[in-house]
C-alpha cells in the first residue's frame, strides 16, 4: 500500500479504507455477529457440538485481516481451509502474530454475544465453546451493512471449514501454535 485516495489506501489492485481498523476491528457488535455465524456453521455442518474458545481465536486472525476475509468471504463453502492456505498462502503470513493482536478483540465479541442472548458458553474438559442460540439472529443486529458483509460471510464459512477437520489439522495448516 503506497499511496492514499480520498481517504482510501490502494495497493495490489484493490481499494482498502484507511480507517479500516476503526470501522471493523472495533465494532464489538460485529465480532459477536461474526462470532455467532462461526458457531452456527460450524454446529450446523458437525456434528452439533459448538466451537470451542481457540476456533475464534484462530478466527481471529483470518477475520480481522481485509485480504483474507475479503478471499475467503468470496470462496465455496466446500473449498475448505487447504485451498486457502494453498491458493492464497499470503493469507496466513504473520496469522500467530494477528490471533494474538485480536485476542481481546474476539474474547470481548464472545462476551458481548453471551451478554446479548445470541451464544450460550458452555464449559467443556477442554476450555469453554460457545454456541449460537436461535436460527437467525435477530432482526436489529442481522443487516449492519457496510463492510461488516465480508466479516460476517467469512465467519460462516470458517465455521464450516472448521467443523471438517480436527484443531490439530487446522492449526498445522494454518501453522499456528497455542
């Protein structure tokens, strides 16, 4: 990104909002909005169980990155996470550092839908998972239009994605530890 346009940075052919991280990084509501379409993907597509904590957090660092959840919000459900990481490996390039970075983010998101009535936390032997509660969500919260559509799309198909394979599997594809 080299150059500003009318408040927009440009770069690599696409058109990307200076104010990107104000706009979307800091909407607590569209995290919990994104965070109740990972889990209701990801129950709908497994086998019923809900996500668990570290699913968001590895979210996380895909969601809150414009190029990734730009790509990923644009591919098939069933290209799964492996055509990602082999078509579009810039994607994943410093995604430890990101999950770390929105950490906070996505643990207030969490917060903010259990406090909302639109996940359920459920503890399990493992950590804490959080599960969607209803079918759609609610009507105030469901159209937030704007670029949050590209979050929101990403998030569900993640969740899809992620219900495939076990954690391991998708932390060494994604090449992430915790």
């Amino acid at each position: 990104m080299t150059a500003t346009f009318g408040g927009h940075l440009r770069g690599r052919g696409m058109a990307m909002r200076a104010d990107h991280e104000e706009l979307i990084l800091r909407n607590v509501s569209l995290t919990a909005r994104a965070c109740w379409s990972l889990s209701r993907a990801y129950a709908d597509r497994g086998d019923g169980t809900p996500p668990m904590l570290i699913h968001f957090i590895v979210a996380g660092g895909l969601l809150f990155h414009r190029m990734a959840a730009a790509k990923i919000s644009r591919m098939q459900f069933d290209s799964g996470l492996l055509k990602v990481v082999t078509d579009e490996p810039e994607l994943i390039a410093d995604i430890q550092s990101r999950m770390e970075d929105n950490f906070e983010r996505i643990v207030h998101g969490l917060q903010v839908g259990v406090a909302s009535g639109i996940l359920a936390r459920e503890l399990t032997p493992l950590g804490p998972s959080f599960r969607a509660l209803g079918m759609v969500l609610p009507k105030e919260i469901r159209d937030l239009g704007g670029h949050g559509g590209e979050i929101v799309a990403a998030a569900k198909r993640l969740g899809h994605w992620f219900s495939d394979d076990p954690l391991e599997t998708v932390a060494t594809r994604l090449r992430v530890e915790f």
